[in-house]
C-alpha cells in the first residue's frame, strides 16, 4: 500500500516537473523607428529556436527626442541619429505592464549605452537590462562589422541569443569560446554556452540539449 502512495507521488511529481518543463517564456518584440522586416525576423527565428520562448506581440514604437542619445549632435561625433540604449530600455519597460514578460527592442539606429558618452565609449551591438525585463538590439554595428549578409545574419542572432541570456540572469563569461563573453570579445562569441554557462543557466529555458 506504502508503495502504491510513492509510486503515485511520483507519477504526479513527474506530471508537475513536465509541465513547468513546458512553461514557454513569453516575449514581446518592439521595432524602433524604420526596422527591415527581415531583421525582426531574423531575431524571432533565431530566439524561439534556441530558448523555449514565443514571441506573442510585436509593436512599432517611433522615435522620440528622448530616446536619442544628445551626445551624437552635439558633440558632433556622429554625423547620424544615435540612440541612448538606457532610455530605450526604460521606455520598453512601459509594455511590460501590458504583457508581464520579456520585451527585446530592435533598431536600425545606431546605439549607445546612455545619454552622454565620450568619445572613447563605441557605438554598441545592444544591452539588456535584467532588473526591468528589457533589451535593445541594434544592427547598426553588426552591420559595419560583418563581411557578407551571411555573417550578418550570424552575428544578429548571436547578439539576440546573448541579450535574452542576459535576461534570464546570465552574466558575461570569462571562458574562452562562449555565447556570454563581453562585448571587447566578440570575435570569441559563439553561438552556445560554454560548459559553465549550461550549468548556471535553468536548463528549462533551453531547446537545445
Ligand atoms: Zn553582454
Ligand atoms: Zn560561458
């Protein structure tokens, strides 16, 4: 009898662990200002391929005179419209109220990480801010950066995959060949985790093994 109650408790136990297995993440996608609509898919594809997540809105948002980064005419450092990732974040979180999941931001604008920069700050790939829920990816850079569409279209994925990695609390990573490794060291970003990351990251966000 003793047994029949464990066994049963454990069928059950399995039934709860397969269904928190199956919980998706779910994920709000916003393009800032003009956005190829093949980059958006390009980030969508690559995202719901690799984490257990769905995309279940996707909104436009224009661009206003405090999501810019005043830096780039004042200064004249950049003869274009920069965005200030900092404010762009903040700004996505106001669609968290709406969906209460993960909003990732996707521009064609060039980006920096805040409202003023100097000149030895870069213009960056993207930046996910975990307390708020919320990243910005700009393809601006990888763009500049890349040899052929091919490359591009890598890279881009590679750079999404690493900001939802950053919203689903996973810090850069030292390891030599890794999805987390910090931005100085794109060249060794790959497009999974290392060993370590595996261990550290909830296995149940991952498609792949
Ligand atoms: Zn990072
Ligand atoms: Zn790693």
């Amino acid at each position: 009898m003793t047994y029949r109650i464990l066994l049963a408790f454990i069928i059950i136990y399995r039934i709860f662990l397969h269904n928190s297995a199956a919980q998706t993440i779910n994920l709000s996608i916003v393009t800032l200002g003009d956005t190829e609509p093949k980059h958006l898919e390009i980030i969508k594809d690559s995202l719901q391929r690799f984490y257990n997540c769905k995309v279940i809105n996707s909104y436009s948002l224009e661009i206003s005179p405090e999501l810019t980064s005043k830096s780039s005419k004042e200064d004249q450092l950049y003869n274009f419209e920069v965005l200030n990732a900092m404010a762009v974040n903040r700004r996505l979180n106001e669609f968290n109220k709406d969906t209460g999941g993960l909003i990732v931001g996707i521009t064609d604008y060039a980006l920096t990480i805040g409202e003023r920069f100097s000149s030895t700050y870069y213009l960056i790939r993207g930046l996910a801010n975990d307390s708020l829920g919320t990243a910005t990816i700009s393809t601006f850079r990888i763009k500049n950066e890349s040899e052929n569409d091919k490359d591009f279209v890598a890279n881009l994925a590679k750079i999404a995959k690493h900001e939802l990695g950053h919203l689903l609390g996973m810090p850069h990573c030292g390891s030599d060949s890794c999805l987390m490794v910090d931005g100085y060291r794109f060249n060794k970003m790959s497009r999974n985790y290392c060993k370590d990351c595996l261990n550290k990251i909830d296995p149940r966000h991952l498609i792949i093994e």
